[in-house]
C-alpha cells in the first residue's frame, strides 16, 4: 500500500486528536497506527499464490507473470479470483461516521476508491481493538475489515480474538470454507440478497446474529460481502478467492502456530491485536511454497490446486449432503479437515510468535 503523502498524515493525525489531554501520546498512537496500517500492503503474496493454485504446472509459470509484471494481462475471466483473494475481508464499506477525515458518512467507497478513508477507518480499529474484543455492539460499527484483523471475523485470516478457543475458532473457519467453496461452484441455493444468518451454517448464523444492527442487514449480505455489484458470478469468484486466502493464511507463521513436525496439525491460532503490521506482513512469504508447490501436499498451492479441481468437478462439501450415487470420495469437507487437525481444541488464542509482536525500537 502506497503511504498517504506526509501532509495527509498530519491532516488525519490532526483531526483525530484535536482537543484531546495529553495531545502529544494521542499524536504518538495515531502515527503508530497509521504507520503499522500501511506498511507492506503492496506485496501481491495472495495474488501469486491463488494464480499458481489454478496453473501449478511448470508449463504454466508464464501464465502467471502478469503478478509482477504490470504490462501483461491477467487471464480471462481470472478477475473476481484475485479481487477476492487481494481483499477477502474489504468489500466495499458505507462510513457511518463523517467525522472521519476523507470518509463521507453513508457513501459507498472502498480502498480504490478512497485509500484515505481506508486509512483511517483500519487506524481507528486499531486503536479501539482491546474494546472490540469484549463489546459486540461497539464492533458492529465497524466494517468487515475491521472486524476481521480486530475482531470476531479474524478467523478470515486463520486467527482469532483473545479468549476463544482453538475448536470455536475451527468451527468458523470450516463454515467460512463451507460457504464460500458452495458458492464458488455453484452447490448452492444463494444468491446475492442471502444473508449470512440465513445461510443454515450454524457458526455464521450465531456469528451474524450478534452483530447485526436494525437497519445494517445488508452488512452481512452476501452481495456485499463477495462484491456482486457487477454481476452474480463475479460474487461466486470473489467467494472462492476469499476461500484460497484464508487458507493461505493458515500456512503464514504470524496467522497460525502449525506443528513443525507435522504441519497438518495446528497447535493454536495467533491474534492480531499485539501484533506489528510491519513484522506480521514480512513473514507472508511466497517463495517456500512456490518451490514446492508439486510435491509437498502440505501446501497452500497444492491445497489451493485440489480445491479449483474440486470446484471444476463439483465435489460434494460434505457427502451426508447428496444422494449415495452422487457421493465422491473424499468430501471438500473430510478433505480440508486433514489440513486442520487440532492439537488441543481446548486451547486458548495466541497472541504471536516472537518475531510477530513489536520491538523497543517501534514503540
């Protein structure tokens, strides 16, 4: 993400703490929380790896160029992917407070459209992050991609708020996994005004239950959440993008703490509060996984290529689901299950391996 220009900082630092006692530490956390917000967005880490997921081949590497090379065009019909995957947490937001600097209260924008408002409204997530994590009514304000770093949809990104447990976490995670793979190949009976609470998986209805406002439905709606502006499978394709980034961040070491010698099996999920945007971001490395993207199964890439084939042939989510003729083995469901053993789903939220969590130096 590219910083906002020096005297836009100032301008938001400025708006935000006017008036407040002890201006100066109030000064000192926006500029932290503005500093850690943007820092290295810019790496296209989950568009290169949702790409190599549909042509893993080496014959295909070409395919894939256009993630670092501006001048060349992404494949047909690759869009909706790639927007979901980039952003599986930012659909396009309505500000409902217009005394944010570059946010206009109930006018749809989005990153694109105003990075400054973006800015700002992750910032001031931030900051408010330990109140959201007790104060359901508090984080309902607050768009999905607040409440997936800060909140209770950070199991979007394999993590989860303090205080939960790894089963609960899990549970969220595989229902997320349910609806966006049933979306992305069309085994559903959804459509873009379907509400997440009407969705019948149990996790998202008690989910979406406890954060829907009167008069904030479509918050939850699945148009809005997967971008259906522009057409019903562009939804579908921006859901099944979404699918590959949550699963892609289960495989990142400042996401979830996976078993070394076994990585199949998770020993706990990480939370974002404590974290440092800086450090976090670096460790969301592609090279491991491109190299061996054809022969290790535990694998972002390779998991990532089973389920584009399992979407191509229609696989069953879960087998109870279908006629006994129609079963195949294994179910999306058994199948991802592998990857997401637990060690103890008893076990409490992590805030972070050591190189996640901020030095001296940043505070």
């Amino acid at each position: 993400m590219t910083p906002p220009p020096h005297n836009s900082t100032e301008r938001i630092i400025d708006t935000h703490t006017k008036g407040k006692k002890n201006l100066q530490a109030h000064r000192a956390l926006w500029k932290r929380a503005i500093d850690d917000v943007i820092s290295n967005k810019e790496k296209p880490v989950h568009e290169l790896l949702t790409c190599l997921s549909f042509y893993p081949g080496e014959d295909e590497a070409e395919k894939c160029s256009f993630i670092n090379d501006k001048k060349k065009k992404a494949p047909q019909g690759f869009g909706g992917f790639l927007r979901g995957s980039r952003w599986n947490d930012d659909p396009s937001f309505i500000p409902e407070d217009s005394a944010m600097l570059f946010c206009k209260a109930g006018i749809r924008t989005h990153y694109v459209r105003s990075p400054g408002c973006w800015i700002v409204m992750m910032a001031r997530g931030k900051l408010a992050a330990d109140d959201l994590q007790n104060d359901l009514e508090q984080e309902s304000r607050y768009p999905l991609l607040v409440q997936s770093h800060f909140g209770s949809f950070q199991f979007l990104h394999a993590m989860a708020p303090d205080g939960q447990t790894a089963e609960q976490t899990l549970a969220r995670i595989l229902g997320w996994a349910e609806l966006t793979y049933k979306l992305g190949a069309s085994l559903d009976k959804f459509d873009s005004q379907t509400r997440l609470n009407e969705t019948g998986i149990p996790s998202l209805v008690e989910l979406a239950n406890s954060l829907t406002r009167p008069g904030h439905e479509h918050k939850y709606q699945l148009g809005y959440m997967f971008d259906a502006s522009r057409a019903e499978q562009r939804m579908r394709d921006v859901a099944f993008g979404s699918l590959l980034h949550m699963i892609q961040d289960s495989f990142a070491p400042c996401h979830t703490q996976r078993k070394a010698e076994d990585p199949r099996k998770i020993v706990a999920f990480y939370s974002y509060l404590q974290q440092s945007g800086n450090h976090h971001s670096k460790t969301d490395l592609t090279q491991q996984w491109d190299a061996s993207r054809l022969t290790n199964k535990v694998n972002p890439i390779y998991i990532g290529h089973q389920l584009v084939l399992f979407k191509h042939n229609k696989t069953p989510w879960d087998n109870a689901e279908v006629p006994v003729e129609d079963r195949k083995t294994p179910d999306v469901k058994t199948y991802l299950s592998e990857y997401f053993q637990l060690e103890d789903p008893k076990a409490l939220t992590k805030p972070g391996a050591d190189f996640c969590m901020p030095k001296h130096s940043d505070l």
